[in-house]
C-alpha cells in the first residue's frame, strides 16, 4: 500500500494496488501545473484510489478537452489527472507520494516541449511526445 498528501496536508490518499510505469512529462501543460521544468507521472487504477481526506478541498481544471487535472484548492498541489478516454486510470502525481517508491522513471515524454533550460543527462529514453 501506498500513501500520500498534498502540500497543505488537507488530501491525503491511499493507493491500494499497483503504481505503473513512471515516466517524466516535459509538456507545457504539466511545466505550467507544476511551475517546474517537468512532472513525474504513472498510472494508478481508479479502483485503488482511496481518498482518505480532503473531498472538500480537491479542485478540477480541464486543462485540454478530455483532460482533466486534480489538485488541492487549498495549496495548489496536483495530485493526479484524469482522462476521459481512460476511466479506469488516474496518472498520479509522484511527488505526493509519502511512501519510498521502489522503481524510477523509464521515460521522457514531450521532450520536443522540454524547457530549453533543463538539461537531461539520466541516459533514459527520450520521445518527441508519446512512445
Ligand atoms: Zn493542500
Ligand atoms: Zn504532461
């Protein structure tokens, strides 16, 4: 089992499953969400997703059509985005998570939309935008 918290400690969540493939997003709406150069993601089944705290607090931005991001209206963090197309998954935002996670990232996506001020020199696979 896995559990995490949003910034403010108002969401908190447990993950009762598995965390899937990690990878970096480097797209613009994930540099702007995260007001960084990238944001870390895997999928998680919904069905795993238990939210322990926080009903209240936690805020949706459709951020394109079908694409709808979860975050915490009291602090900002996001916490994971949801898809239209795939209901049975949420992609989890990694650095919520308070549990150590046991693998790392296999991939870069969006890497044509990198910052051109981050630097990647992890040796991992980059792509254009999806593999
Ligand atoms: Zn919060
Ligand atoms: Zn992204």
């Amino acid at each position: 089992m896995y559990s995490g918290t949003c910034l403010c400690g108002s969401v908190a969540y447990q993950i009762h499953g598995e965390i899937g493939e990690v990878v970096i997003c480097h797209c613009q709406r994930c540099r702007k969400a995260n007001g960084s150069a990238y944001a870390v993601n895997a999928p998680i089944k919904c069905a795993d997703f238990e939210l322990v705290k926080g009903e209240t607090s936690l805020k949706e931005f459709c951020s394109s059509p079908g694409v709808h991001r979860v975050f915490c209206g009291n602090c900002g963090a996001p916490i994971y985005s949801k898809r239209d197309n795939d209901p049975v998954h949420y992609r989890l935002r990694l650095g919520t998570l308070d549990t150590p996670l046991t693998h790392g990232p296999s991939m870069h996506i969006f890497a044509a939309s990198k910052a051109e001020w981050n630097v990647v020199c992890d040796g991992l696979p980059q792509y254009a935008e999806r593999p």
